[in-house]
C-alpha cells in the first residue's frame, strides 16, 4: 500500500513540473528590453545640436582696443600724451569718463578711478543718466527698464501718470517721463552734458547763443550781444546806466550836457530837457527858458548863430539834419561815413561803426578794412594788419616763409600744404583718410574704394572687395531645401527631404508627432490615428474581452473560437469537466516532459503488480 501511494505522489509531482513554467493558460511575460516608446526621438537625447547657437568669442571682441597702428615703432615716446601702445602696433588712449568702476577704458584694462555716477550703471559698466525709460536709476545702481505702463520719473520707475515738460528745453533733453524733447523749444543756447544738452541764457562770455543754437565761447575780448560773440561796448557821450551796444549799461558817464530820465545824453539847453553837464535833466515850466542850463523866468534869446541844427537856448531849434544825419554838439550836420571801416573805426561824426559787416581782411591803424593780402598789410577776420618780413610772404592772408605743395599719394580733396587742395590730382582708388591721404581701401582699418572716405570695420567684419562685410559660414545639416542657410540663403543644394520638414529640419517621418513625406509640413495625428507609411491613418484594436467563438472584434473581425476541449461561457473559454489541464491549448508541454509523466505512470503500475503477487 505505501508504495502504491508513493508511486501517485510521484506521478502527480511530475506533472506539476510540466505545468509549473508556463502556467496553464498563460502565453509568458514580456521582457523589457523588447519595449519600443512609440514617442522615442533620436533628436531629444542631446548629441546634435539642430540650433547652431555657438556663441564663443562673442565677448571676447567687446573690450578690444581700436585697430589704429602706431605711428613709429613702439618705444617710450611712441604714441601720444595718455596713450597706451598695444602688442607693439596699436595705440589706444584709455577713457574711464561716464564709466561705472568694473567698466573697460577701451584698451583691454578695468576702470578702477572714475567719476561718481549719478544716474545709473549698465550691465557693461557704462554710466548713464539714469533718466530714460531704457535706462531708469540713480546712485550708481544697475540700471532698470522701464516697461509700459511704468515711466522714469526722478530716476526711478513709477505707474503714476506723467507729463512731458519740454518747455524751456533743447531738442534731445529728457523730458521727464522717460523719454526724449523731439522740438527745440530753448530760446537761448543749447551746451551738451553728460545728462543731456541743457538750456542757458546765451548772454554771457562762456555761454553764448540763441534760438537753441550750440553755445558759444566769445574770446578775443569780444562781448556776448543778443546771443551772438563780437560786440564791443561803446559809452561815448553817453549817461550811466544807457546801453552799451552790448545789451548790458554803461557804468560810468560821458556826457557833455544832462542826462534824462531814459539815461539818453541831452545838451541841457532845451526847456524840455535843461540841466548842467552831468546832471539830471529838468522840464522847464511854461514861462521858463534854459538859460546857462538852468530853468529861468528871464526872457530868453535864441542862440542859432552858425547853427545848423540843435537847442535854440530858448526852447526851440536850430534847424533839423537831413536823414542819415547827426547833430553835432556845435550844432552842425554830420553825415557818418563807415564804408570800407572795421566795426572798432570812427564813423566821423563822433560815433564808431559798430553796425558794420565785419571786415574779412584786416585793419590798418586809422580803423579802415585792407584786404590783408599784401606784404605790407597781411591779415584777415579783421585782425590787425601785420607786415611780413623777409622771406615770409603774405599767402592766404597770412605771413609764411613761401609752401611748396605737395600732392603725393593724397586725394583731389586733400590738402596741399600750402593752404589748398589737391583738387588737380587723379582720383583715388582707394579710400581717402581724415587726413586726405589715399589709403589702398584694402585694410579692417581703411577699408573703401573709389574715393570715399575710409570706414574701421567692426568686429566680425573683414574689408572684402574694399567693402566692410559680415563673415558668415552657412549651415544646412539634416535642413529641408527650403529651410535658411543662417546667412540669408536658403539650403537648396541639400537633397530632397524623404520624410516631413519640421521648422526647417528634415524628421524622419514616421511619429506619430511628426508624421509626412516627401518633405511636406510634419503633422501631428489625432487620438485614433497612428503613422503609418508616414501618414497619419485611423486605426482599431481589435477587443476580444469576454468574447469568443466568433463574436465580433469591433474592427471587422471575428473573435477565436475556444480550442478542444473548452467550451464558450459567457464570452470565457472554460474548461470542459472530462479535459485536463495538458489538453489546453496553453499547456507548453516538452518531450522531456511527456517521458517523465509516463516514466511515473509505469513505475506506478510495476508497484501495483508487485503488491498484487506479493
């Protein structure tokens, strides 16, 4: 009996081996190295760069010193006062003026001492105002934008509502809100600072202008007059406190008769205007006459002997002078005369010719205008006529030992040396320099042609065919034909795209994110679509759950039917009662297998024998 026992046991361990691996039913599992995303894109994983954007060196040129070569081999006094020699070829003067500490002087160097900002500073250490909308702030703090609706006011960003004032102000000023005055509205000069050009009087030596014109420095000993530099006062027989002829009084007084309430000079002898030589002028009364310059009840005799024109004595005239006239003193008629006079000479008639046109020669010592081009009498803009002593010549209106000119390598507008041009000489091929030198217009730092004048190209500019010109390397890999080269071309030399073109790139194709061909626009396929042969197509999975025996799949299909041995229970193949697990068909028998469950059978049987002889 136990080895009838024993024999079943081991019968039935063997057929647990056979169905232990796979499971009855069951199809396996699946390994993750075979699962494909369907969303995988070998452009995600980093290892190409479809943009392109080196950015190296683009900082490196910023700070770079101009490309000006020094005049003679770099040694101690090779470049100018404050210039700094670079690398032997380059001279580069340092300029830390409206920069912020930590800003480049414009030679390679950090600026370490410079002037306290007041407004604001840049991200490149540049110090600004601190006024406008682009760049708000103040105390030397990073600069700040405004944006809309935000304004600078007061060097600082604010919403509150703002209105420009420009009143008063020169064209380029900030007017308040963060912005710029588009109209001069400056009736005096206008003088450039660091905040922008401000408006002044215009009446004074140092600042002297009108009508928001520049303004001006009035040198030389001449006078600022209604915002213009040349007058020089005249207070002869004048009052103290009349105009000078300059827009400013008269400190002292020069008049031979009285001085009337207008501060103009009267003789002192009319009844109107009666006093003694430098008082104040009086109206005599009705039954009064200015007798010996005083206001007399004796009667009066009138005092025209001689007299052409001026005070009778008595109240009345002499007689009156003809246009363009002057009353002289001693009562006769001057007519002044100032043709061919400096604006400093007498006009003749006690006056000086101070409305005359300034003269372009010179002026001799009785005041007249020369033409200044004479040995004897050189000069111009109304200087004092110089003589030149030998070998000097009067050229140009100005005394010099005698030029030869020299045109050599200059261009026709160049100067000669000798006061002139160089207009005879050939066309330059060239560029012309600030000196009117023909440069070959071949160089980054004289680069033109054909006469005009020389231009510095830029960094990432290189003077090509005697033009500035932009260096740029086209870039096509894996773009569409159509797509931009990155210089202003297209890719059109590339093949033609197999799959979809993407923002110029040329995909594959067939994702269901970028699905096409033929180098037509990528599309994306919608829920229910898959790409299939690069175009998005609808597609059904087929749903057999609780299905069988025919039943529909939902896409057109049919569901399986149950294999022997199961039969169709509410869409669930079960097994019939008389099958056993190894008749399914997800049983995985093996060779091995099937001899171990009928090696155990027979050794059961040979048990059950034995038992019985026994």
């Amino acid at each position: 009996m136990r080895r009838l026992i024993s024999s079943c046991v081991l019968s039935f361990s063997l057929i647990l081996m056979l169905f232990a691996p796979a499971g009855c039913g069951s199809s396996g599992t699946t390994s993750d190295e075979d699962y494909t995303d369907p969303n995988w894109n070998p452009f995600d994983s980093g290892t190409q760069d479809l943009g392109n954007t080196d950015t190296a060196g683009v900082d490196a040129a910023t700070d770079a010193p101009p490309d000006v070569p020094c005049v003679l081999p770099c040694g101690e006094n090779c470049c100018g006062e404050g210039e700094l020699c670079l690398e032997g070829n380059v001279c580069c003067k340092p300029n830390c003026d409206d920069k912020c500490v930590g800003g480049s002087d414009g030679c390679g160097n950090i600026c370490t001492k410079v002037p306290e900002c007041t407004g604001c500073c840049t991200d490149d250490k540049v110090c600004k105002p601190g006024t406008f909308n682009d760049f708000c702030g103040k105390a030397g703090l990073a600069c700040q934008t405004c944006a809309a609706p935000l304004t600078c006011q007061g060097q600082i960003c604010s919403n509150s509502p703002c209105t420009p004032q420009c009143d008063d102000k020169c064209a380029g000023a900030a007017d308040g809100c963060g912005g710029l005055c588009a109209e001069n509205k400056c009736t005096g000069c206008c003088q450039d600072q660091v905040t922008g050009p401000i408006c002044l009087f215009g009446n004074t030596q140092d600042a002297c202008g009108k009508d928001g014109a520049p303004c001006q420095v009035c040198s030389g000993g001449s006078l600022c007059a209604g915002g213009l530099c040349g007058c020089t006062p005249d207070c002869t027989g004048k009052c103290q406190g009349a105009d000078n002829g300059c827009g400013s009084a008269c400190t002292t007084s020069d008049c031979n008769g009285c001085c009337a309430a207008d501060f103009s000079c009267q003789p002192g002898t009319s009844i109107a205007a009666c006093g003694k030589v430098g008082g104040t002028c009086a109206s005599c009364g009705p039954d009064q006459s200015c007798k010996e310059r005083t206001c007399t009840d004796i009667p009066c005799e009138k005092q025209c002997t001689g007299k052409q024109c001026g005070d009778d004595g008595c109240g009345g005239t002499c007689g009156t002078c003809g246009a363009n006239q002057k009353c002289m003193p001693d009562g006769t008629c001057c007519t002044p005369s100032c043709d061919g006079k400096c604006q400093s000479a007498s006009d003749g008639c006690g006056g000086t010719c101070s409305n005359n046109a300034p003269c372009v020669g010179c002026c001799d010592a009785q005041g007249t205008c020369l033409a200044g081009t004479t040995n004897a009498a050189c000069g111009l803009n109304g200087q004092t006529c110089a003589a030149c002593v030998s070998p000097e010549l009067c050229q140009n209106n100005t005394c010099q030992e005698p030029c030869v000119p020299d045109c050599t390598g200059k261009c026709p507008t160049g100067p000669d040396g000798c006061g002139g041009t160089c207009s005879p000489n050939p066309p330059c091929d060239g560029c012309c320099d600030v000196n009117g030198t023909c440069m070959g217009g071949t160089s980054a730092v004289a680069c033109g042609k054909s006469g005009a004048a020389c231009k510095v190209c830029i960094a990432g500019e290189q003077c090509l065919d005697q033009q500035c010109k932009t260096v740029c390397t086209p870039n096509c890999a894996n773009k569409c034909p159509t797509a931009s080269d990155g210089c202003g071309g297209t890719c059109s030399s590339n093949p033609a795209c197999e799959g979809c073109c993407s923002n110029g790139f040329c995909m594959p194709g067939t994702w269901t994110d970028m699905c096409g061909k033929s180098g037509q626009d990528c599309k994306v396929c919608t829920t229910g679509q898959s790409c299939l042969n690069q175009v998005c197509t609808t597609t059904c999975t087929p749903n057999c759950t609780l299905k069988c025996n025919g039943e529909s799949d939902g896409c057109g299909g049919f569901c399986p039917t149950c294999p022997s041995g199961y039969s169709c229970v509410s869409g669930v193949c079960e097994e019939d009662t008389t099958s056993d697990c190894a008749s399914t068909p997800s049983s995985n028998h093996t060779p091995l297998a099937a001899l171990l469950i009928v090696a155990g059978i027979l050794i059961s049987l040979g048990f059950r024998r034995r038992s019985k002889n026994l």
